[in-house]
C-alpha cells in the first residue's frame, strides 16, 4: 500500500489549535481516533507541502 493506492475508507478530519499551542490534527475512522499534535512550526511546513501537492495534482490532472 502507497499513497496511490486507492482505498474505500471513510474518514474524519478536524484541524484546530489545542490548549497546550499546538495545532492538531484529528483523524477518526471506523472507531478509531487518531490525534496528532504539530508545533506551529511544524504545521506551517505541512501546510507548505499540502499546497505544493496541490499544486502537482492540478498540473497532473491538466496533463490526462
């Protein structure tokens, strides 16, 4: 399994900041709960590879 490899798995993701200053994301999916807590920093530079992968989906999807 990759991250091309499709899968029929529905989730939940909730993104937001914790009491502690953290930003945190929240994955829930068939009754399991996975929270996973980033430094700002570190969430700034997920939020940078998120739109850089964007960015190479939008060009891609343009090249089919």
């Amino acid at each position: 399994m990759g991250i091309n490899t499709e899968r029929d798995i529905e989730a939940n993701l909730q993104i937001g900041p914790t009491d502690a200053g953290m930003v945190r994301l929240f994955i829930e999916a068939d009754g399991v709960e996975i929270p996973m807590d980033f430094e700002p920093e570190e969430a700034e530079e997920i939020a940078e590879e998120m739109r850089a992968a964007a960015m190479a989906a939008r060009a891609a999807s343009k090249k089919r």
